[in-house]
C-alpha cells in the first residue's frame, strides 16, 4: 500500500477492507479480506476468496467479524452478487454462517446455495443480520417507455437470526417505492427474464430501533421504513423528498452506504458515500463524503431545512467514483472521517475540518481499472488467534553473524508486543534467551550459534501465552 500522510493525529483502529479484481483481469494474486495498520503492515489475512464488506460489529455482547463471500456477477446481471455472510469471534473461529432459506428467481436459471448479495450484511442490536438481496421478477415497465409485461430486479432485504437461518421480516422494493423514481437509464434492459432491469438497486439497510434505513442508489433516494414495510420519510438527492429544497451542497447522486448519527425525536443526521457520477456521466461532479443534518419530523417547505454537516472533498485529488464506496464519520470521537473509493482503489482519512481540506492520510493498493475496494473501515479490533504463531528458523549462509536467524509470524494476532524466544540443544531442553520487541506481521530475531532447537511464545500484556512448534535449525 502506498501511503501519504500530513503528520496530523490519525484516529485509532486498523484497516479492515477487501480487495477484488476490477475486471476480468486478474490484479491479485490472492484476494482475501484482510486488516491492516495505517502504516501499511498487515494483521490479519484471511482465507482466500471473493469477498466484499470485512467489518467489525458487536454480536450477544461479543466483538466479532464479518464479511460476504460467494460469487460476483457480470454480464446482464453485474453488480450483484449469490454467497454467504460468515461471522468469526475474536479467535478467527466461525460462529454463525448467514444463508437464509428464502427461494430467487435468479436471470439465466441460475441456482446457488445461499443467495445474500454482496451489497449488505449489518449486525443489528437485537442481534439480527440485515442483508440485501435481489431478485428477477415480472413488473409493468410501460411507466418509463419499457413494455408492459417486462423484467426487473425487485430489490429486497431480508432481517435473519444468524443462528436459524430463519426470515424474520422482507421487505421489497417493488411493493414500496414507483419504478418512475429510477434514474437508471433502461437502455433495453427488462426485455426478458435473462435482462431484468435493475431499476431500484439497494445497497445498504441498517435499523433505527425497530425501523430501516433503507438506501436506493438508482432512485437518488434513503428512505425510513416501518417495522411493516411502510415508507415513513423519503430523503431525495435530487429534490430533497419529503424534507424540501436541499443547500446547493447537499445534493447526492447514486451513493452507497448510507448511516444514521445522533438520532433523536427532533432530527438525525445522515451520512453517505455520494458517487456522483454513473458510468455513463463519470467525471461530471467529485465524489464527496456527505453528511446532512435532518429536522424530524420532515418539513417540505420552500425554505431549506436540510443542513450540512460535512462535505469531504480532496481538492488536490478530486475522483469521480461511479461504483461503490464507504464513509465513516468522527472515528472514534476523534471528528476525523475516512472514506474508501470503491472502484478506485484509494482511502483517505480526514481531520475534523467540515471542507475535506484537512487531509490527513491517504492510502493506495493498486492501480485504477485493476483493483477495487468495495469498503473499506477504520476500526478498532482485537484479535487473539486460537493457532499457534509461526516459527521459521533458517542458517545464516553470509559470513557475518549471526549463525542463524528466526522468523516469527501470528496471523491475526493483534496484542503481541514481544516474543519469548528459548533455544537449546535438544526439544525437551529449551531455556530462555530473552525477549524481542514484536516488529510487526513477522519480526525477525538472531539465534544463538550453539542453538539447534528454537521456540517462541507470544508476550501479551506482560505475560507469555501461545508458544510456537519446536523448530529444528539444520546447521
């Protein structure tokens, strides 16, 4: 990852993110979900696989993780995606596998063991999964020039006990919100079965106590929806909705990962990744970290009542981002923001000025149109592997000493801050040599020239815990 930063306070917590291929293309060797620090050193690498939002949530009382994996789609059907959502504890063990038993109709007659999309997967506090899921479904297109008789995505979520599988609530995009609302040009789509016209596209949903927030990113719209399916409030990008006209600043197009701050009876603020842009309109407006202030109830007078609260732009660095993408406001009390640019392989944290002009770290791991971020997180994380660390002792083929060094790794670990290194003569008679300072994801150690036996043991608030295999250096 290349980095830059302004050498102002950074907020606590790792990155947690996934990377993917952008196209066809392969970019990555090996993609994974993965945590790392803010200076680029990895902490966690996960298992091999396509996977898209890695995110830090609490679960019965717990801290846990979590992150989609399954199969991302192209062609007619692009931008969605049919796989699980796998819940790990603190020790990396799988606790919870979320697949609900609900049946698709999915384009070309596809079938898939679990059908969650990639777009959502969120905790809530009753201990619920919320995810997104989109199925292909018969719909009157003729509203919009289309036929009658046509083809869209009817875009769902679904609330699901992680620990039964069970549906306990579905709501459906299409009994709720006029296909007239869609920005989405047709382009032909909603022909057939095979090209269901995706002309809502959902892309995150969270509760607010025992209500949604629900967001539309082809509608331009985030909506507050019942615990009966009902639409209370509907905030519009382009309109302002139910809340009236919006400050020249606080308009949004196509944005992902809407999520509701401070709420209370009288107002709520709300922030979104606002992309700006769409394929076929990308480069017209920056992408913006926004953040709007929301009186409760709404108000559709003339004058505006929407205010805004944050407006991040990179001045110096303007991207226009037309798929995915996260944001994360006042990290940890701190006031400073951090967005991921989805397609564009690039994070930025902000300090607490409103503008975007305090730009305080800047974080890339790949090239445009070959690496993507679907989201990306700071958050705070302990992790504490249940595995043994990883030894590796190799001989010294230089001249200089020393004879030999050691390599110690622990995939995960987050709270090692030295190892406990014991030599000996043989495997049953190891004594200590001392301590090293943990230097990251593998620090590197010397061995002692008469050693022909090495283990070490994670040091952890003061105290040795895990130890290492027993390796035998071969001198």
């Amino acid at each position: 990852m290349d980095i830059t930063t302004n050498g102002k306070p950074l907020a606590p917590g790792y990155i947690v993110t996934t990377q993917s291929d952008f196209s066809a293309v392969p970019a990555i060797k090996a993609p994974a979900p993965l945590i790392m620090t803010d200076t680029g050193e990895l902490v966690w690498n996960g298992p091999i696989l396509n996977a898209t939002n890695l995110f830090v949530q609490t679960y019965e009382n717990q801290q846990v993780l979590h992150y989609w994996s399954g199969l991302s789609t192209a062609g007619g059907n692009v931008g969605h995606g049919y796989g699980n959502v796998t819940i790990l504890d603190t020790s990396y063990n799988v606790i919870a596998t979320v697949c609900p038993h609900v049946e698709l109709n999915i384009p070309g007659n596809q079938t898939f063991d679990c059908i969650v999309d990639i777009h959502e997967s969120f905790l809530t506090d009753r201990n619920t999964m919320l995810v997104s899921v989109y199925n292909a479904t018969p719909i009157d297109l003729s509203p919009i020039g289309g036929p009658v008789h046509g083809w869209g995505f009817d875009c769902l979520f679904l609330e699901v006990d992680p620990k039964t599988n069970d549906v306990l609530f579905t709501w459906s995009a299409q009994d709720h919100v006029p296909i007239t609302h869609t920005h989405q040009p047709r382009n032909g789509a909603g022909a057939n079965e095979s090209f269901p016209f995706d002309w809502f596209h959902i892309n995150s949903v969270v509760n607010i106590g025992d209500n949604y927030l629900v967001n539309g990113r082809h509608t331009w719209e985030t909506y507050l929806v019942d615990s009966k399916g009902n639409i209370i409030w509907t905030i519009n990008g382009d309109t302002g909705g139910d809340f009236g006209l919006l400050p020249e600043d606080a308009h949004f197009r196509w944005q992902h990962h809407s999520r509701p701050h401070n709420v209370s009876n009288s107002s709520v603020s709300i922030s979104w990744f606002n992309n700006n842009n769409q394929a076929f309109d990308n480069g017209t407006n920056p992408t913006v970290g926004l953040e709007l202030l929301l009186p409760l109830p709404p108000s559709n007078l003339s004058s505006a009542s929407v205010q805004t609260i944050r407006h991040l732009v990179d001045a110096k660095d303007n991207l226009y981002v037309d798929s995915q993408g996260s944001y994360e406001v006042d990290l940890y009390g701190t006031g400073n923001g951090f967005i991921t640019y989805g397609e564009i392989p690039v994070m930025k944290e902000f300090g607490p000025d409103t503008s975007g002009a305090d730009v305080r770290w800047t974080g890339r791991v790949g090239g445009d149109n070959l690496v993507q971020l679907y989201r990306g997180y700071k958050q705070i994380w302990h992790g504490n592997p249940t595995g043994k660390p990883s030894l590796v002792v190799e001989k010294n083929n230089a001249t200089d000493c020393p004879a030999a060094y050691g390599y110690v790794s622990w995939n995960g670990a987050t709270d090692v801050t030295a190892w406990a290194v014991y030599e000996g003569s043989s495997s049953g008679n190891l004594t200590k040599a001392g301590d090293v300072g943990f230097k990251g994801f593998e620090t590197k150690f010397n061995v002692d020239a008469d050693a022909r036996y090495v283990q070490v043991a994670a040091v952890v608030n003061g105290t040795e815990t895990t130890k290492s295999e027993v390796q035998r250096l071969g001198i």
